[in-house]
C-alpha cells in the first residue's frame, strides 16, 4: 500500500503542478498599451500570478492584488494585500476599495491587467448599497452552509457587491481591460469566476433573490437590497464592457490531464470523469460504484486503473466535526466502499486548503475503516457529526501541502488495482 499511497500523491501534485501561475500566465499576457498598465486582481493564486506579471512584463507596471492570509508572495511594483477567505473581513473591504478607485480615471490609451482566481468572492468584499460587512460575513456564513452549489453562492455574492458581477470592468472604462482566469468552477464560466468582476453577469437579482429563498436565508438587509433594482449588475449589452477581454490560463481540465498523463506512465488506465458537483456524499456514493464496477468487472476500463474527478461538491453541514468537502468525501467513500480491498483514494483541493482547515485533504486506504475500528472511531457516526478532518486526523492520513498558490478546486483520485 505504501506504492500506492506515493502514486495517489504524486497524482496530485501533478494535478497542481499543471496549473500554477508561474509556470503557465505569461504566454497569455497582452502587449503592453500606450499608456499606463495597471494590474488589479484577487484571488488565492493572486499573488503567484502578480509575480509572474512581474517577472515577464517588458515595461513599467503599477497596481495591487488580495489574496487569503498566507498566500502572499513579495513583488516589486504590485502591492499585495493579504485577507480572509471564505468569510470576508475589514482588510479585503478596504483592498476592494482601493482596487475599485485604481480602476477609475483610466484613458483608452491604457490597459487594466485583472488577474481573477477562485477566492475573489469572498476577498473583493465592498457590500452594496445599504449592506454593511456584517450582513456580508453572515450572508456568507449562511450560504457555506447551506448547500448551495459555487453558481447559486456567486450570484448572491454578485447582487449584493459594489465591486463584483461586472462592475469593476464597468468602473475600469474606457481604458482596454483584460481578465487572467484561474478558473475553480465547473464548466470554467469566467462570469461566475470570483463571481466575474470583469465580465458581464447574465444573472439577475430575481435570481440572487430566489436562491436565498430557496435555501432559507433571511438577512433583512440583504433581502431589502435583492429586493431593490440597485443591486442589479451589468448586463452583457452594456456598452461599458464591451472591449474587454477574458483569458483562461488555468482549468481543472488541465489537472486532470496531467495527472492522466502520469497514471499512464505508472501503467495505469486513467477514467476521467470531469468536472462535478454535488453533496459530497452522493458523489462519493458514485465514484465507489464505478470504483466496485472496474474491480469486479473490468468496467468502463480494465484494472489497474484510477478513476479522476475535479470541480466543487458541497457539504449541508449538520454536525459539529470538523469537515472540508474532500475529508467528507472520503469519508462516504471509505463507508460505502466498507475496506474494499485493492481500491485506494486521495481527494484534496489544490489551493492547499481543504474549507477551511490546515489540510489540503486526505488519502484513504483498503484497511482506513479496520485501522479506524481497532482506536474505537466509527465512520459512520464521525460521518453523520461532517468530522471527516477529525477522522483522517486520527489515522495520520491528511495531507497537508500549505498554500499552494493556485487554486482549480478540488482533485479526486480512486486507484483500483483489481
């Protein structure tokens, strides 16, 4: 097992590997402008890609990027400022204002180089018209635990922001904007992206307003805002935004390929899955049926093979444990695999922060539910209290990578070698 655990973990830093900043941005840069160039940006991999700005940018450069505490690196010219994330704080309040005023006064003769990766929700917080930052962080609160998939968050988050859903570009008019994503949603939508400060929101705040009501959360203030056609974000007609311009640098896709290409020369058959969403459990209940199906019956691929996922589960949280969506996905996946024997896994999120714990996520073995069982922990009751960390914890099966600097959400790998 000690084999497959060291190919599950090199799997994933492949995956990481392929979509980090420093070695991917700069054959996406644009040519510099006749004017100023300003580079504006947030996001977990904000400071990894100001950096790399920096260190191919052939002129001169000004600006300011946010990212989460911990995730800073120095750069020469662009200030980093470091912020909390998932719930947003004072310091990202006042990063958000000085990047929304940075935007303003531009000429058309100038370029605006927005660098955008998951995180920028949470880390470009100015509330909108008669919100304060504690409606905010309880709204924000609210929905991380709801369930609500990154869509239905981020269209909130949009309609209730003075920076985001397209408003930042709009501020940024008439210089040339252009966005750099990394991209951490399913289907790599650059709108939904940070919730898309720089790309027109085809959402509305009718929408904003029933997802809140669809998952019950009743925020006085935020309710009277949604309920008001100040919250409404720009349009894709609006002529504001017109001539701006969106790049992809990194993708899920991207990692999943990687670690395809490396699980191929360890002599593995790769299935990729793609980009999923979903409570965490129901997914895992799916990746352990096509994990039994390979080892029973050599389908959709014969073994040894290695089943690769990404994109965002959620988690309805109802304990108290401590959770992370891959701990949880783990979990269900070690309780309805029941110690199947020649099937392991790694689940992790490639920002390195799995939620909101100290860990990128976990490795699962054939014997994790025996080992567990001989220290007196029941998965089953530890899966009901969402302590998916505290369960992994125990065994001394988290991974912890620490801030990785990039950020395409989460990477799940189930090796079957029979």
């Amino acid at each position: 097992m000690t084999d497959d655990r060291d190919v599950l973990r090199r799997l994933f830093q492949a995956a990481i590997g392929a979509v980090d900043p420093l070695k991917i941005l700069a054959p996406h840069l644009p040519p510099p402008p006749r004017g100023r160039t300003i580079v504006l940006g947030a996001g977990k991999a904000a400071a990894a890609m100001a950096k790399a700005v920096e260190d191919h940018w052939p002129g001169p450069l000004s600006g300011l990027v946010v990212t989460r505490y911990g995730h800073g690196l120095p750069c020469r010219q662009i200030e980093v400022v470091e912020a909390a994330h998932p719930v947003p704080d004072a310091a990202g309040q006042e990063a958000a204002r000085r990047i929304l005023a940075m935007a303003q006064g531009l000429t058309e003769d100038d370029l605006v180089l927005c660098l955008i990766s998951g995180g920028a929700s949470a880390l470009l917080a100015i509330p909108g018209e008669g919100l304060t930052l504690a409606d905010k962080q309880a709204v924000n609160k609210a929905l991380l635990k709801s369930g609500a998939n990154i869509a239905e968050m981020n269209c909130v988050r949009k309609h209730l922001s003075a920076i985001k859903g397209g408003r930042l570009a709009a501020a940024a008019h008439p210089a040339k904007l252009v966005s750099l994503l990394i991209s951490d949603v399913p289907g790599d939508d650059p709108s939904v992206i940070g919730s898309g400060p720089t790309v027109a929101d085809p959402s509305t705040r009718l929408d904003a307003l029933a997802i809140m009501q669809k998952y019950g959360i009743d925020n006085a203030a935020a309710l009277r805002l949604l309920s008001s056609p100040a919250s409404e974000t720009p349009k894709p007609h609006d002529a504001r935004l017109a001539g701006c311009e969106s790049r992809m640098l990194g993708t899920m896709q991207a990692a999943l390929q990687a670690a395809a290409d490396l699980a191929r020369k360890e002599g593995l058959t790769p299935i990729v899955l793609g980009d999923l969403e979903g409570e965490a459990r129901d997914v895992a209940l799916v990746h352990a049926g096509i994990a039994r199906q390979v080892a029973r019956h050599d389908q959709p691929s014969p073994s040894p093979a290695v089943i690769l996922s990404g994109g965002e589960t959620t988690v309805t949280v109802r304990g108290q444990g401590r959770g992370g969506r891959n701990a949880e996905f783990l979990l269900a996946l070690a309780v309805a695999l029941d110690g199947h024997p020649g099937i392991s896994a790694v689940a992790g999120d490639t920002d390195g922060i799995d939620g909101t714990e100290d860990n990128a996520g976990a490795l699962l073995a054939p014997d994790s539910l025996a080992r567990a069982a001989a220290i007196g922990i029941n998965a089953k009751a530890m899966l009901a209290n969402n302590d998916g960390y505290g369960f992994f914890s125990r065994l001394g099966d988290l991974i912890v990578t620490g801030p990785t600097r990039t950020n395409v959400n989460d990477f799940r790998a189930i090796l079957v070698r029979q």
